[in-house]
C-alpha cells in the first residue's frame, strides 16, 4: 500500500473542511470530507487500485479516528458529523482550527494520538530494523 497516498487520504478531510468552515461556506469545521455519506464514493476509488485503495484507508482511518476523538473527550453527540448534511451534531464546539490546537492539547484523545503515534514510531522502527537485517551484504 502506497504510504503516501495513505497520508494524502488522511489528511484529505481536513484539507477540504477547513478552508470550508474557516470562510464561511459551512458553518462546521467537519462537513463534506467528513461525511460518512462519501463510504459509496470512497469504495469506488477503493477498487481503482492500491493507490485508491490507499487513499480510501486514509480517508476512512481520518473518519474513524475524529469520530473516536469527539467520544474518547466526552462529546458523543459530535460525531454526528459523518451524518453531515443529513444530520449535525446539536452543539458542535465551532472552534477555529488554530484555537483548537490549545483545546486538544491535554484532552483524552490527545494522549491516546500520542501513544498511537508513539506504537507507529516503534513498529516503524522494528520493520527498517528488520529490513536491514535481512538485506543481503
Ligand atoms: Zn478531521
């Protein structure tokens, strides 16, 4: 599976409501690239190929872990954006990406990301170790 094209998935969803809630073009900061209702789009682009493949594990891994994030910190009730325009969540916190830094920094989740990133840092870690060990001199 293509690596980037995995990141480019994963940060895909951010890439596209951001700027989209940032100019008041919705009034969610979670909306059309968080929207479960793209599952049919996403299987399509899925079976184009292991780049799509790709890009459809990192969009759907971004989906997941911010539905995960808004429960892990207490606030269920906003992951109700992966119905999005369907239904909204009925308090969303509407803060701006560069103040919600701040907000994250200490939540729940934030220490659960960083102890996966910390498992991904290890497994990377053991796999390059493990390639160089079985490349022939
Ligand atoms: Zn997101």
């Amino acid at each position: 599976m293509s690596i980037g094209w995995l990141v480019v998935g994963a940060a895909l969803p951010d890439f596209i409501d951001k700027p989209l809630g940032m100019a008041g073009v919705t009034d969610l900061f979670h909306s059309l690239g968080h929207s479960a209702l793209l599952l049919p789009v996403l299987i399509v682009v899925g079976l184009v190929g292991r780049q799509g493949l790709a890009l459809a594990v990192g969009w759907g891994s971004h989906l997941l872990l911010d539905g995960l994030h808004v429960v892990i910190n207490g606030r269920p009730s906003d992951a109700l954006f992966l119905g999005w325009p369907l239904v909204v969540p009925p308090t969303p916190p509407a803060i701006p990406p560069g103040e919600f830094v701040w907000v994250y920094l200490g939540s729940p989740s934030f220490y659960l990301e960083v102890l996966l990133w910390v498992a991904v840092g290890v497994l990377a870690a053991w796999s390059l170790r493990r390639g160089a060990s079985n490349t022939p001199n």
